[in-house]
C-alpha cells in the first residue's frame, strides 16, 4: 500500500510503498478514504514526543470503508474503565500504533463508528480527533448549555472551531480571540459574537468591555492564562486542553478562589462520548470547517501547511 511514513527525526514523513498492515485478533481493516492533520502529527515530526519509534505512519483522524460499510475511526485507544480520566494505557492513533496517512489501516473493531450521512469523506476525516477533544471539553467538563457565555482562544485550529460550532448549536453566546483579524472575521462569520486579536495592547481589556464569561475554552496556556481568570464571571469553568504556549508563570491564586472558578484539565474522550458527539454534529447538521485539501502524494506540502500556523480549519489528505 501507499502512505506517508516518518522514516528518522531528520526528514519529514515521504510518500512510498509500505507493508499492508496484518490483522491481529479483534482486528478489522479499513481501507482509508480521507485522513486529517492534527497539531500533534507535526509535534511528532518535532521530537517533541516520548516514544517514538521509527519507521512510523502517522494519522489520528480517518474514514473509510470495512466490510461494505462507511465508517468513523475513534482515535483514543484504551481510554479505560473511568469516565472521569483516561487509563495508563491510554494511546492516540499514530503513536506508538501506525495510523491514518495510509491506504489501509488495521483497527480494532470496538474503534470504528457509522459515518455520519450528511458528511463527505473529507468533513467525515476531519471530525474526530478534534471533535471529540472539543466535545468534551465543552460539555463534559464545561457543562456548556443555552445561554452561557463561552470565550475560545486561538480560533482557527480544529477543537477551537469545533468548540465554536458546538457551543453556537445549544445556543451560547461565543467569543474569540487569535493573532489574526482575518480569523477572527471568518469566526464572527461562523456564529461567533466577537473577537479580539491578542496581540493587539489591552486585548483583555476589550473583552472586560463586553462583559464576563461563563466558560472559557483554552487550548495555549502561557502567559495569557491569567488574563482569562480576570475575564472569567463568579463560578466559571475554564478548561484546558492544551499547553502550545507553555507553562503559566507568576499564577495567583486569588482571583481562583474568590471567584469561586474552576480550572478543568481535559484530553481526548470517553468511547461514550466519541459517539456522542457524532449523534451531536448528525442532529445539528455540523460541517466541520476545511482549510485545505491535499492528495496522499502531497503529504509533505500539507504538513508544511500545519506547520505554518495559518490554517483555518482542517488539513484533509484525499486518499482513495
């Protein structure tokens, strides 16, 4: 078979022929219609994993066919008995386990989901990584419903878009923040009620303008981190996901416990909630948001896409 495989640290991963993967008990194969970047792929690439081993086909997110049948790849691998956290065997398609950047993957069969109708294969590839991490940040830890006010950073990249959908869907009021104009407008043109560009002086300052949040959706960490518990109303969630910036420096306790805030760490989700959320996005007819659609071949120049930042929206690889 065709995929793109990540041969050393040193080179990115290169189109050519690999084995076809073999069936182990339980197992089932899929014969991979379209497959979607995460940040994490790139990560990856980086070094900037422990584990990794070599040669590899990275992809967490895919859609396929197995058995006549159109189907949804859950990512999150032996996630465990609790709801509440993922076991210590928890893994992510694509590491250590070859993934989705492949004509043919083999998957245990618990994995695999009906496709969504309304869906392409590419909206379809696109969904699930992103989309459950968004799910259940959102809802699971954020308890999101009608009416909150929920404030995402970074808007742009797949959970935070997924997060803007979902929230629109239940009807909240949702807020943005990025370093680009352009996303933030393209976001307001989602649903979203507005949106500030960080980098700007006193970005926070405009959003203290339009009032507190009853949510807020942070996938960067850094030192901004503070500025949002300020942002937040009394007895807000603020959940993280994600640390692309980095460590939070010189954090006050005070403003967490007067205002009664809680700080929720999530990643990924439950079996229940992958199906959940795709039963959400089949009621509420959610498209997931694509930003650029490259062939298998061409995977090099897509991960070069990722790597740039400047997508808004899904990266998708058509493979068959």
């Amino acid at each position: 078979m065709k995929a793109l495989v990540l041969s050393d640290q040193h080179t990115p991963p290169t189109y050519q022929e690999a084995p076809d993967p073999i069936l182990e008990p339980g197992e089932v194969m899929v014969e991979i219609k379209a497959a979607a970047l995460n940040h994490r792929d790139v990560f990856v690439t980086q070094g900037k994993y422990a584990g990794i081993r070599f040669p590899i086909i990275l992809g967490s997110d895919g859609a396929g066919i197995c058995e006549g049948k159109e189907v949804v790849i859950n990512p999150a691998l032996d996630w465990g008995t609790s709801d509440r956290f993922q076991a210590k065997e928890f893994q992510i398609l694509g590491l250590p386990r070859n993934g989705t950047l492949a004509e043919k993957i083999a998957i245990p069969a618990g994995q695999l989901y009906p496709k969504p109708h309304h869906l392409n294969w590419k909206e379809a590839a696109a969904l699930p990584l992103a989309g459950l991490t968004a799910y259940r940040a959102l809802f699971t830890k954020g308890r999101c419903a009608t009416g909150d006010r929920v404030l995402i950073t970074g808007i742009g990249g797949g959970v935070a878009l997924f997060a803007l959908q979902f929230a629109k869907a239940v009807g909240a009021e949702v807020w943005v923040t990025s370093s680009s104009d352009d996303k933030i407008e393209r976001a307001i043109a989602l649903g979203a009620t507005g949106g500030v560009n960080y980098t700007t002086p006193d970005w926070n300052k405009q959003l203290e303008a339009a009032g507190g949040f009853d949510i807020v959706i942070d996938g960067a960490g850094g030192e901004g981190f503070g500025l949002l518990l300020k942002l937040c109303k009394s007895g807000a969630r603020v959940v993280s996901y994600g640390g692309t910036i980095g460590v939070v420096p010189n954090f006050s306790p005070q403003i967490l416990f007067w205002k009664q805030l809680e700080i929720l760490g999530s990643t990924m989700g439950t079996e229940e909630e992958f199906g959940e959320m795709l039963a959400f996005v089949a009621e509420h007819k959610i498209h997931p948001v694509i930003d650029q659609v490259f062939s298998l071949k061409d995977g090099e120049q897509a991960f070069q896409r990722m790597d740039e930042g400047g997508q808004f929206g899904k990266i998708v690889l058509k493979i068959h």
